[in-house]
C-alpha cells in the first residue's frame, strides 16, 4: 500500500487535529478525515489517483478477494457533478467540477499537517474547510460485510495557500461594529442636579422636618 502525494487540491469537511465520530453517526468509530476536492483540470492528479486506485485493486485480488476480481469494486472517488452514493443526493456546490474523495486515518495515527516549509502547524485555526494544499494519502483494498472495494488512508496534508471558506460560521467581525465608550453625561453650569429618593446622603429635610420622623417630631432628649 504504496503512498502517494496528489498537489494542488482543496479540502473540505477538515477534521485533521482531533479525531472525531462521523458526523451521520455519533456512535462509529472515531477517527481524523478530510475530504479532498481535486479539479478536474488537473489532468496529472487524476492520472496519479487512478494508478494508485488500479494497484490496489490488483493487491485486493490476492490480499482480500481471494484471487477473484470484483466485477464493479467500490471506489472511493466520485464525480462532484454527479449524486452522492450514500444518498443519491447531488454533491455540495463546492464539489462541482472536481473528483471527490475523503481520507481518513484511525485515532491513534494522527496524520501531519504541516506549512508550505514542511513545519508543523499548531494554530487548527490556520487549517480550515475551503484552504488549498497537497495532501498524502494510501488507498487500500477492503472486503467488509460482503462489500468489496478501494478505500483511502490519509497520512498527511500541507496548506500551501488560503481559500474562501467554505464554512458558514459566523465571526464577531461580521457581527458587530467597534462601538465607543460615551463618556458619562456632565450637567451643565447652573443646572439644577437630579433629583434623589429618600433622605440619602446629601438629602436636604423638608423645612420643620425632621430627618427621622414626622414635622417636629423628637424621639428623644435630644431633639432628634
């Protein structure tokens, strides 16, 4: 299960930091996946994946087929104009004119992700859905449930530009405006000052009254 490097492709559902459950099944198995959009002007990726693809199927016929060739193995790459297999629902807009596959690696085979100088990048926030790149991956034959074909292991990827987007998070920037701190309204010269409840501190009694009682009142030989 030779690896193999296909450049100049764009991703999409990145999840290449933490492994996750997909995401139709919260109960499955846990691993770390992207899918990999390659436009279909890109003649030479396409020429790579389909040679990677044939040797697999010839390691399938000895290694998990039993020496019989499927008549119409499950290939993991899809046309983006067509429907998806898993639901006969058309692909996104973002997979039209692309070959579309996803890669995935088990949870304890974290795959690198690395910066155009082949540095590690630490910041997940650098990596998103939409960023174009290259990416390494193993496809590989299976026979599980009865069903016979051609998966794809991932082993890597490297950004080597950014993309518009393709997640429909909102930001704060694209939320909200800076808004300025007023300063606290000042009376003007002369003007008379807000009126209080009660006699609090500064409170003025009423003329002939007392502040703790009624007009004239005295609680004690003090007056007050």
């Amino acid at each position: 299960m030779a690896a193999v490097t296909i450049n100049d492709v764009r991703f999409s559902y990145v999840n290449v930091f933490q492994a996750k459950p997909p995401f139709n099944n919260s109960n499955g198995e846990a691993k770390f996946s992207v899918t990999v959009l390659v436009p279909k002007t890109n003649t030479q990726a396409k020429a790579l994946i389909d040679q990677a693809i044939a040797a697999a199927i010839d390691m399938g016929v000895t290694t998990k087929w039993n020496n019989v060739r499927p008549p119409q193995p499950a290939i993991c790459v899809h046309d983006g104009d067509g429907v998806r297999p898993s639901d006969g629902q058309a692909f996104g807009e973002e997979c039209k004119g692309c070959w579309v596959f996803t890669a995935s690696a088990k949870a304890d085979h974290a795959p690198f992700v690395v910066d155009t100088q082949v540095q590690p990048i630490i910041d997940p926030t650098q990596v998103y859905s939409g960023m174009w790149g290259n990416v390494s991956v193993s496809f590989f034959p299976y026979n599980s449930a009865g069903k016979k074909g051609i998966g794809c292991g991932l082993n890597g990827l490297q950004k080597i530009r950014d993309g518009e987007p393709l997640s429909a998070r909102v930001t704060a920037q694209d939320a909200f405006q800076p808004v300025g701190l007023a300063a606290p309204a000042t009376p003007a010269l002369g003007a008379a000052m807000p009126a209080t409840s009660g006699y609090g501190y500064g409170a003025v009694p009423a003329a002939g009254q007392t502040p703790w009682g009624a007009p004239g009142a005295t609680g004690n030989s003090y007056g007050w």
